[in-house]
C-alpha cells in the first residue's frame, strides 16, 4: 500500500515537475509546480514528517506560490512577447545545464543507497521532537536565520518606500 | 444663516480613542439592525393580502352610459387636449338616424382609443370631459405580452348595461359644482 | 474492514450536512437580512420558502453554460471545482463530537485526528484562495482579474494576523490537535475568555478569508461588477456563491472549536448522561455554536459597509498585525510568569 502510495506520488511529482520546464504558459507552469509541492509535501507525510508537510503547504503553496501567481497575473505574458532566443543564448543554457546535470549525477553516485532509509525513529518528524531539535541542537542557526529574515523584511520595507520621503527624514 | 434647522455642520475633528477603534460603534450599529428583526414588517403579502385602493383612485378608464344607456362621450377631443401624455385618439361621427338609443348627442366618437402605455393617469381628461363621460376608476390595468394589447378601444373602454361601473364616489356634488366654474373655458 | 466502511459512512455524512447546511444558510442569509430590513424574506417556494435553496438550485443547474472564448478552458473550469473541494477538505479534522459506544467499539465522531489538526485547516484555509485567483485570471476579464488580484493580497495580508492569533492559541494550549484543544475547554475553560483579543483577530480574520462583508472586496459589486465570478454562470457560478456558504459553516465550526469550547458545554458533566446520550448533546450544542456563529457572520453582513481598499490593508498590516504580534508577547510573557 505504501509503495504504491510512494511510486503514484513520484510519478506525480516528476511528472509536474517537468511540465513546470515544459509548459508554455508562465500560470501553467506555475500551477504545475504548485502540484510539485503537493505531491512532495505527500512524501514527507509517507515519512510521518505531518508537521513538516503541513508547514511546507503553508508557507510555500499557501503564502510564497499566491505572490507568485499574483505577481505573474499582473504581467500579462503572452507568447509574442517571449524572449528572443539567440545562438548564444542556447549555448549557454546547454553549457549550465549539463554542468546542473553533471553536478546531479556526481550526487548520486556518491550516494550510499544500500542503507534504506535512515530514520532514527518514526516519530522525528513529529512537532515536538522538530521543536526540541531546533531549539537544542540548532538553536544559532536557527535565530542567526530568524535575524537574516529580519534583515531582509527591513530591506523590503526601506525598498518599498517613498524616495524622497526617506531622504527628506 | 441656516435654511433649516436640521442643517448639520460637518466638521474634521479627530477621532477619540474610543471612536478611532469603531468597535463601540459597531456594535451600536449592530444593536440597531438587530432590532429591526422584532419589528413589525412593512411587506404586503400581494396575492393573499390585497392594499386597500382609494375611493378615488386613478386607475383604467370607463366611458359611461347614461341612465338610458346612451353614450355620453360627443367626440369633443377636449380630454385628448388636455391629455399631456397624449394618449387619447379619436374619430367622430354623425349620428345617423335610428341611433338615437345609442349616442346622446348627434355627434359621436366611432373610435376612442386610449393608449394605455403612454397614459399616466393624471385624471385630466376627466376634468376635462363636458359631459361627464370618462372617468377614471379604481380597477388596474392588466398585463398584456403585446403592445397592441395595451391600446384600449372602445369594446374595453364603454361600460357595459348589465355591468354598469359605480363612479358615484368621485362625481359628488362638489366636483359637479367644481366643473361648473367659469374659469374651465368648455363650461362657458 | 468495519473501520473503513464506518470512516466511509462518516465522510458521506459530513459532506451530506454541510452540503445541506450551506444549502439552507443561503435561505437563513436571504430570511434574516429580509427581517433586519423589515421584509419577511423569500417566503413562496414552500412554507416559509423553505423549499427556496432547492429551487435556487435547479435554477443554476438550467442556466445557459457560458464560456468566454478567450478564456483558458482548463483553468476556466478548475477555478470553482478547486474553491469547492477545498471549502469541503476542512471539515475533515473537526472534531463534531465526544465519542460514541457502540458495542463495545468506539466509534469517534472525527474523520481525520491529525496531530497537526489546526495547522492542517491554516494550510487548508490559506489554499483556498487558488480557485478565486485561477478562476478571475482564467475568465481573462479585468474585473475579474481586479478580483483575484484583491482576494490574494487580501488572503496574504490578513493570514499573517490569523496565523498569529492561533500561535497564540497554540502557546495557551500547548498541542496542535483539534481533539486536546477541545478537551482542555472542559466547563468554563473556554479559549475566548483567556485569549480575548486573539479571538477578535481572529475572527475579523476569518471574515476576511472567506470573504464575507465587510471584506468583500474581491466580489465588490459595486466596483468590480461581480469580481472573481463576472464571466460564470450556471453551476459553475453556484460553485462559486456555494462554496463562500461552505467555508462560512467551516469557518464558524473552527471558531467554536478553538475559542468556545468545542462540543463542551458548562454542566453537561453534571447531568450524569450516558456517553452516548452526552454525546449526541454534545453534537448539537457544537451545532447550535455554529449556527448561531453563522447568524453572526450574516449580522455582521446587514449591519457594516464595506471596507474601501486602502482601509482594509491598513486594518490588516498596521492594525490586525501589530495587536497580533502584541498579543503574542504579552501571552508568552503571561506563560513564563505563571510557570
């Protein structure tokens, strides 16, 4: 049951995960990857991670993916008005690409895949044990990230504001 | 100067603290429609519940007979003059001899018609009409799919013998008295 | 076997009743701002009009299916039917009631008990704005853009005060679980009394995420002719006004499970009922909770104006936000003080 489960959801997942590249439309391909996230946010739930899935649903399809599609929404792309592709352009994207590709298969082959999956416990992906790890064992990384988010909420307010209004003050 | 005293002078204070978080005013308002639902309706429930009419209200017209059961009208076309929605028409005729059980008077209209679309029911042709044969009545005009249907001759108009229409309630004596005034030109 | 075939039985009933429920809250709508306006409301179809949602219904099925023709088709479609499965997929976590006996067995009166309960229906809230947004920009109409480009700055701007109002919640109680922050709420031990303004933030944020007056915005007759929903009609459109009525029956049922007490009611353990006698009071006192929320919603609706845009993300990010992110501190100060 579970296999199947797991197989159906990589299916999905690779599946919408290459029509995000493939799809002509920008909302396409955004709604595509939104599904991505589903399907990824259903693997974590197979790994008994609930909070994580839920959180990953929250944050990234929830908050992160709306400013997206709003964002995309108000730029009327149209596919007159795509990118001119020049010569160089292409050989660029296949040089970066094959470097990704590369880079990818170097990952793998390092990876040790004889042991299954590693989990110390069925239970680490509960909230509570999440929680105890992150403000135990994580607790500087975790706040040096909280502050850098600080940082980067400043940034987009001072970005956001009124010019000559700053200057002026 | 003030033309009335229900003038209000708007002003641009600011707000109090406690008006600046509208939650007392909100519930105020609220207070207010609530109490709307205890109320007593002000809907009239139209097929079960018929509205009281007027005695004197301007509804379809009626050509009247007289008490021998002639018509009055005499094709005058002082109610389509006085008629600001001109909705009136007319065709007179002679009246031939043998049709005085018919027709009142040696003139009469072979054609009245009323368009009912265009009529706004002042009444004015009432007050117009010399020989008190159109009234207005308190019965309403039906609804009709075709236009046509709204052009009221004189099969719908004239009053029948067997279903004479009671106008008793607005010919009283002190509109007859009224109409009698010299300054209306046709009771001259 | 029994297990599933009773989770079966139990996800049917629940949909069949908030089906119903949204069905008659449409009439409940339409009845009560006729009584808040001295009117006696729909009163024809049936007594009391009471058949008036089933005739409203085959209305929408009969209508003409209208499709713009520079719309994208899929997309045209998806909108409603994702506003509709997501307003249907909360109610899945919401505990309705104690457990019932039977046999021996318990049967519980909950369909999924998520240890993450109130973060799967925040999750399941924050998606809801996909379909309006899918559908306004799929309809390829301005007004309908204009209205899913206001409901997802409205969803984003208001989830973050909802969102921290129930950390709040979350800190008082202590468990994300629908079923233990019920538990905890045992007599008088309602949520609203110790978390007072976290319930006003997030109720007010509630109004806002399923669009409900004074937050209408993303529909605004007035200004966007009928926003998200201009170019639908027939079914899709029903939908669309269908699935406001869902989340609204949604909404209410979470507010009363986290800030009043869920199922519990003040001496109901005094009665000395049996479970399944408590049980079944219980069902219908979270039932009373939630209707008379929904009256609240609907009062709410006939009594205040709508919000002009600048005002409503002044209320959401220098209002809402700021109180929310106070009313954490203070709780968590509260916390540590008394431990």
């Amino acid at each position: 049951m579970e296999k199947i489960i797991f197989y159906s959801l990589s299916t999905l997942a690779v599946f919408s995960a290459l029509m995000v590249v493939l799809s002509k439309k920008p909302i396409h391909s955004l709604l595509y990857l939104l599904l991505c996230f589903f399907t990824i946010a259903g693997h974590y739930v197979l790994l008994n991670a609930q909070f994580l899935a839920v959180v990953h649903i929250i944050v990234y399809a929830g908050a992160i993916m709306v400013l997206f599609l709003f964002s995309l929404m108000l730029l009327n792309l149209n596919i007159k008005e795509e990118l001119q592709k020049t010569v160089w352009m292409r050989i660029i994207a296949v040089i970066s690409g094959g470097l990704l590709l590369v880079a990818l298969v170097g990952v793998l082959k390092g990876l040790d895949t004889s042991a299954g999956p590693m989990l110390a416990s069925t239970q680490i992906g509960l909230m509570k044990n999440i929680g105890n790890v992150l403000f135990n064992e994580y607790m500087l990384p975790f706040e040096v990230a909280s502050i850098l988010f600080l940082t980067a909420m400043v940034g987009a307010v001072m970005l956001g504001k009124d010019e000559e209004k700053v200057v002026k003050k | 100067m003030t033309l009335t005293n229900r003038s209000k002078v708007v002003s641009n204070k600011k707000f109090s603290f406690w008006e600046m978080i509208y939650l007392p005013a909100i519930f105020k308002g609220m207070a207010i429609t609530i109490s709307h639902l205890f109320r007593k309706k002000t809907t009239v429930c139209y097929p079960e519940v018929n509205r009281p009419f007027s005695e004197v209200y301007r509804g379809l017209h009626v050509l009247k007979l007289d008490d021998q059961g002639r018509e009055r009208c005499t094709a005058c076309g002082l109610c389509a003059v006085a008629c600001p929605a001109e909705a009136i028409t007319m065709v007179a005729a002679e009246r031939k001899p043998g049709e005085e059980k018919l027709f009142r008077e040696e003139k009469y209209a072979k054609v009245y018609e009323i368009n009912m679309l265009r009529c706004i029911f002042c009444g004015y042709c009432e007050d117009a009409c010399p020989k008190e044969a159109i009234f207005l009545t308190n019965r309403t005009v039906p609804s009709d799919y075709e236009r046509d249907g709204f052009i009221y001759g004189k099969d719908k108009l004239v009053e029948t013998l067997d279903k004479r229409v009671d106008v008793s309630k607005r010919q009283t004596a002190s509109v007859l008295e009224f109409k009698k005034d010299k300054h209306h030109k046709h009771n001259q | 076997m029994l297990y599933i075939i009773y989770k079966l039985v139990l996800i049917t009933i629940i949909l069949l009743v908030s089906l119903g429920i949204a069905m008659y809250a449409t009439l409940l709508e339409r009845k009560f701002a006729g009584f808040l306006q001295d009117r006696f409301g729909p009163d024809r179809a049936g007594k009391w009009g009471l058949l008036q949602p089933v005739a409203d219904g085959v209305k929408l099925f009969f209508k003409e299916e209208y499709m713009p023709n520079t719309a994208d088709k899929f997309l045209y479609i998806l909108g409603p039917s994702l506003t509709m499965l997501v307003a249907l997929l909360t109610s899945a976590v919401i505990p309705w009631g104690p457990s019932i006996f039977i046999a021996g067995t318990e049967f519980s009166l909950q369909v999924a008990d998520l240890n993450v309960g109130i973060l799967y229906v925040f999750a399941i809230m924050s998606m809801g704005v996909y379909g309006i947004m899918i559908g306004g920009w799929a309809s390829n109409n301005k007004y309908s853009l204009m209205g899913a480009v206001r409901a997802s700055s409205q969803m984003i701007s208001y989830e973050l005060a909802m969102g921290l109002s129930i950390a709040s919640l979350i800190m008082v109680m202590g468990s994300v679980r629908l079923n233990d922050i019920v538990d905890a709420q045992q007599g008088w031990n309602w949520n609203v009394i110790y978390q007072p303004v976290g319930f006003l933030i997030f109720f007010i944020c509630a109004l806002a995420e399923t669009n409900r007056h004074p937050f209408d915005l993303p529909e605004c007759e007035t200004e966007l002719i009928g926003g998200y929903h201009t170019e639908y009609s027939s079914m899709k459109l029903g939908f669309y006004l269908f699935s406001e009525y869902i989340n609204m029956f949604v909404s209410s049922a979470i507010i009363s499970t986290l800030y009043f007490g869920g199922y519990h009611f003040p001496f109901i353990d005094k009665l000395g009922l049996s479970p399944n006698v408590a049980a079944i009071v219980g069902l219908m006192i979270f039932f009373a909770k939630i209707i008379g929320f929904i009256m609240l919603f609907m009062w709410i609706r006939w009594t205040l104006p709508r919000f002009r845009y600048d005002q409503l993300m002044r209320l959401g990010w220098k209002i809402l936000l700021p109180l929310a992110l106070l009313n954490l501190a203070i709780t968590g100060i509260v916390i540590l003080a008394t431990q």
